[in-house]
C-alpha cells in the first residue's frame, strides 16, 4: 500500500505497513495536520481518531520513519537517531533525503492522500 504524503508543495511517496493501524490510517485518507516540531528531529500532531496501537521499541528510528506514539499522535521522523520510545509502524517515506529541507519551520502542514 502506497500513499502520497505532500508537504511545502513537495511530494513524498509512503510505503505502508500491512497492519491493522495503517490500513486504518489509509482507510481515513484525505488527511490534512499540522504537525509540530520535536527535538530537532521529528514532527508530531494528534489525529482526529484512535489506531489500534501493537507498539514495538524500534531501537533505531530511521528518517522517514512513520509511527503512531500512544493510539492517535502521528510521528513522522526526518532525522535517524536512537530511542528508547515504543511505537506502532504505520509507514516510512521511501526517498528521505529532502524530508529535512522542508522542516525548517516550527509548524508545518502535512497532506497525506490514498491516490
């Protein structure tokens, strides 16, 4: 399952994971949020409805990484670092590199449609 993933008029392609919280996600797409900035390295926004949450502790988070942090914050990671942190996968941006050139902003406003 793919998804498009827009943010700053850049386009992003997010590859889904075959589980029960990203076939929720996509089954609730069109999704607009504005998503916060966080330790330098990941931007997160509460979604407007609870995913079935199955946390698993990454270890490693990757840039592009996309995880569900408790039942309904969406976290989407644009650096790579450790972490001690649990989550549920829902995606990862299957080309990264640009993800830190368009974060530059406290708040940025994130798309994610199913086309």
């Amino acid at each position: 399952m793919m998804v498009t993933m827009n943010i700053n008029d850049q386009q992003f392609v997010v590859r889904l994971h075959n589980s029960p919280a990203a076939k929720a996600f996509v089954n609730a797409l069109p999704l607009q949020l504005g998503m916060d900035e966080l330790n330098g390295n990941e931007k997160f926004a509460d979604l407007p409805y609870d995913l079935l949450s199955d946390p698993v502790h990454p270890g490693a988070i990757q840039a592009g990484d996309l995880m569900l942090y408790g039942t309904h914050t969406l976290v989407l990671f644009y650096e790579s670092f450790q972490s001690s942190y649990r989550y549920t996968p829902i995606g990862k941006v299957i080309n990264p590199e640009n993800l830190p050139a368009v974060m530059v902003r406290k708040r940025v406003w994130v798309g994610f449609n199913d086309d």
